[in-house]
C-alpha cells in the first residue's frame, strides 16, 4: 500500500490532471502539443545529454544489463506478430504493429519517473544506459520488419539503411549520441551552459507526465480488445517476469535489477501509435492499447514494487 502511495500516485496524479485538463477542455489541443513539443526537443533531450555526459559509462553500460532487457522485449515482440497473425488472423502489416506495442516500453516518460519516485536519482544510471538504447533498437526492428513484409522491393539492405536514416533524424538519439561523444572525449562544458541545462532538466520529468496525459485524453478505448489484451499481458507481465529472471540469472546488482524489470513492465509509449500512424496501419489497437495498458500498469506496477522490494 505504501508503494502505490508513496510510489505511484504522485506519477499518475499529474498524468491525471493532464488528462482531465485536456478532456475538459481547460486546455486546448495546441497547448497540449506546445507542451509536448517542449518536452520531445528541448527539455528530454536535455536530460539525455546531461546523463550521458555525466554516467560512468563502462559502469551501466553492461553487455548482462542489456541482454536481460532487450531479449524479453524481442521475443514479446515475435510474440505479439506470432500470436496476431496465427491465431487473431490480422495481416502481417497490422501483426508487425501488435508486435511494436509489445516491444516499445514507456521508458522515458513513464519509467523514468517511477524508477526515481521508488528508489531516488541515484539509482538512473541503468535506466538512463536503457534508454539510450531502447528508441534506436525497437525504431530500428520495426521498421526493417515493416518494410520487409511490405515487401517493396528495395531490398534489405536499402530497408536497412532507411531505417538507419530515421533513426539518426531523431533527437532524443542526436543526444545521447552527442552526450557519449562528449564522456568519451572528457570535454569540460562550461559552468553558465551546465547551469541553464540544469535549469531546463528539472521541467523535463513534471512536463513529461503532465503532457502525456493530455495527449491520452485525446484517444478512446476504440480497437479490437483482443490484441489489446494481448499487448496487456506481453508488456506489463510477461516482458518483466522474463526479465526478471534473466536479470536474477544474470547476476545484476539490485539496482539493475530494478531497472530492467521496472522499464519492460512500463505500457506501451506514445512511439507505439506513432509506428503505427507512420505506416497507417492498427492506429485504432496501437491508441487503445496505449491508453488501456497505461490505465492498468497503476496495479500491475503495484505488484512488481512489492517484489522489487
């Protein structure tokens, strides 16, 4: 009880009062997107730059840390195509979709957060080494995956390097790539420019919850509830139990531990919809799923800080 008290309702309290601004109308939808907007270019990628100037890199970017998360998001990814396509009989295109949801967790907005409300600032460096990899990993399957079973034919290769393309447009990747250039080579940034960059991080967090809120507020439970479900169940159960076990196999500190079990059982992020919209295929499952797995993570979240305990 004190978990979700202490834990999580403070997080999705602002979520809460996000959505009911925007629902209600006290905020209209170009506020929302001027917050957003804020957030995704300036204040996140700020945050990014600034952890990955300062992590101890050969410390939390740890080969065991990235397999325990990434092979669970996989094969939740393989999952959510295997079972859409064979079983709920949806079209490749749509199946590849399904599988996106299952893959993309809410590291950023929604993980981040938890992670520092349960366990301190302190505890970020593997979720910030999580996070730097987790935009260009699932951008990177997803679309090579969706371009392939298009089947336009480019090739793979072609396939490949347009997905390396859109990655590299993305400036939440732009910032960690810039932050890790900067740690590698030891460049001192000056004090005046650090300041305003702190200045700027502290929003990051607060605008983030706050806006994500708003952007839910503009979507229904609207979608097939099977895959859904299924999109439900891969991410917010199966993803962390897995990783959960690969973690604990693995021997990560319990720090690590956290981390990775706390993102892969994060709800789909607001890239599931955007994958989905790029290619105009399962907008209406990618939206429902966004809105319907972040609702319940209040209670499955609940379990894993008890057993995170």
């Amino acid at each position: 009880m004190s978990a979700l008290i202490n834990v999580l309702l403070p997080v999705f309290l602002i979520i809460g009062v996000g959505f009911t601004s925007a629902k209600l109308k006290w905020l209209p939808s170009s506020a929302v997107d001027g917050v957003m907007l804020f957030t995704q270019k300036f204040a996140i990628p700020c945050l990014l730059f600034n952890a990955m100037v300062n992590i101890e890199i050969g410390n939390y970017f740890n080969f065991l840390l990235i397999v325990s998360y990434f092979i669970p998001s996989l094969i939740g990814f393989f999952l959510g195509i295997l079972i859409s396509r064979s079983l709920l009989k949806y079209s490749l295109e749509k199946s590849v979709v399904i599988g996106f949801c299952c893959l993309y967790s809410n590291s950023l907005m929604l993980g981040l957060p938890i992670m520092e409300q349960a366990y301190g600032t302190n505890s970020l460096g593997p979720n910030y080494a999580i996070i730097a990899l987790n935009t260009p990993f699932c951008y990177m399957t997803g679309i090579v995956f969706m371009e392939f079973v298009k089947g336009r034919g480019n090739g793979l290769s072609s396939t490949v390097v347009k997905a390396i393309k859109g990655i590299f447009n993305n400036i939440l990747v732009l910032s960690i790539l810039l932050g890790v250039l900067i740690n590698i080579l030891e460049i001192i940034i000056p004090t005046t420019i650090n300041n305003a960059i702190d200045i700027i991080i502290k929003a990051a967090i607060p605008t983030a919850i706050f806006g994500l809120g708003g952007v839910l507020a503009r979507y229904k439970v609207n979608g097939d509830i099977l895959p859904v479900l299924l999109i439900a169940l891969i991410a917010l159960l199966m993803k962390p139990s897995l990783g959960y076990y690969l973690a604990d196999y693995n021997q990560l500190d319990k720090n690590s531990i956290r981390a990775v079990v706390l993102t892969a059982a994060m709800a789909p992020g607001l890239n599931a919809y955007i994958f989905a919209n790029m290619y105009n295929t399962g907008t209406k499952i990618a939206a429902t799923s966004v809105l319907f797995s972040t609702t319940l993570s209040v209670f499955t979240l609940w379990y894993w800080l008890s057993v995170l305990a």
